[in-house]
C-alpha cells in the first residue's frame, strides 16, 4: 500500500514563505518522479512542480518558476515545495503525487498515488 501524507499547509501573509513536505510510504519512493499541484475552489487541478527519480531535473508551472523550489530526500521518502513571495492567487490545496517511471511530467493522469492534500491560504 503506497501512502503519500502532505503537511506544512497553513495560512500566511502575501509575501510569505511555506514549507510543504510529503511523506512517502515507503519502499517505491526512490524508483520514481514526484510531483506537486494544487486545486482552487472551482478550478481544475494544475501542475505545480515535478522532481525526476534523480532530482537533476525540475520543471516548474511558469506561474510558480522562480518563486517555489521542489526537492527530494529519498533516505527519508519525502519530497519538499518550498514556497516563496507567495501571493493571494496561491491560494489552493496542494497535493503531492507519485508515479513510477523516472521522468517527470505535468500531467495528473501519468500518476498513480496520490495524498490527501493540505490547504495553503494566503492572504492579501
């Protein structure tokens, strides 16, 4: 059973700064790319950041490209977005993702587990 458990949601200023992580299950962790992306009220869920198995390669969404950074710990099955000069429009949950093939992609079909999710509200 492959579980991935967001946390470090919460509600910060604009121009504030956020930490989420998500934990991993476990033992497919290190075999495959991650993802984050993030829904708003009445929006679909869009790509946010994605980190290959190896970590060199990190697309990112050109809204977030330059404020937020994805990295990974695989020792400790996490992936982190760490958020910067947040704004209003920021405003979602955000979910990690997992899929199995090493590439990245933005594309929420192309994987397979998913977390629960963590709200990020910033306010204006």
């Amino acid at each position: 059973q492959v579980q991935l458990v967001e946390s470090g949601g919460g509600l910060v200023q604009a121009g504030g700064s956020l930490r989420l992580s998500c934990a991993a299950s476990g033992r497919t962790f290190s075999s495959g790319a991650m993802g984050w992306f993030r829904q708003a009220p009445g929006k679909d869920r869009d790509f946010v950041a994605a980190i290959s198995r190896s970590g060199i390669n990190t697309p990112y969404a050109d809204s977030v490209k330059g404020r937020f950074t994805i990295s990974r710990d695989n020792a400790k099955n996490t992936v982190y977005l760490q958020m910067n000069s947040l704004k209003p429009e920021d405003t979602a949950v955000y979910y990690c993702a997992a899929r199995p093939d090493y590439s990245t992609s933005y594309n929420p079909r192309d994987y397979a587990y998913w977390g629960q999710g963590t709200q990020v509200t910033v306010s204006s």
